[in-house]
C-alpha cells in the first residue's frame, strides 16, 4: 500500500532554512507507519491532544515533526516540523 505524504508551506520551509531534505522525514513517518501494523520499532511518536487533537507528533532527537495521518485514504500531511522548544507553539 503507497501513502502520499504532503507538506505544508512552512515545514518545507523549515528544511530549506536548515539543509534537510523531505526524505529524512518521509523515512520516519516510513518507521511510524510500521509501528502502527504492529512492528517492534524504536520510533518515539505520540497521539497529541489540545490544540493539536488528532494529530501525532514524531520524536527524533531535537526535531520535532507534527503530522495529521489519515488512515482510510493512506495520505498523512506534516504540519509542522521544528527544532524542539519551537514546535508546539
């Protein structure tokens, strides 16, 4: 099964500014993506509530990505992807 993955304006943004590319991201939602069909991964992701509520947020050292997954239409989009202290605001 193929998933789009889709950006927003300011997460691509982000990885412009700081040099990284879409597939360092693509390969932890990748990771995620097996977590959730039940693999035993390492993949520090959370369900987020408040102003967030319905959407995930993927851990990987200091960068934070906030993504929405839609499961019935095999399609996430990243809202959000920021260093640390800046992500959730």
């Amino acid at each position: 099964m193929n998933w789009r993955v889709d950006f927003s304006r300011d997460s691509l943004k982000f990885l412009s500014r700081n040099g990284l590319s879409e597939g360092l991201i693509v390969d932890e939602i990748k990771l995620a993506l097996r977590k959730f069909n039940g693999e035993n991964l390492n993949v520090n992701i959370k369900k987020l509530s408040g102003k967030w509520y319905g959407f995930h947020r993927i851990r990987s050292g200091r960068l934070r990505i906030i993504l929405e997954f839609q499961f019935e239409r095999c399609r996430t989009y990243v809202e959000k992807i920021d260093w640390r202290g800046g992500a959730y605001k």
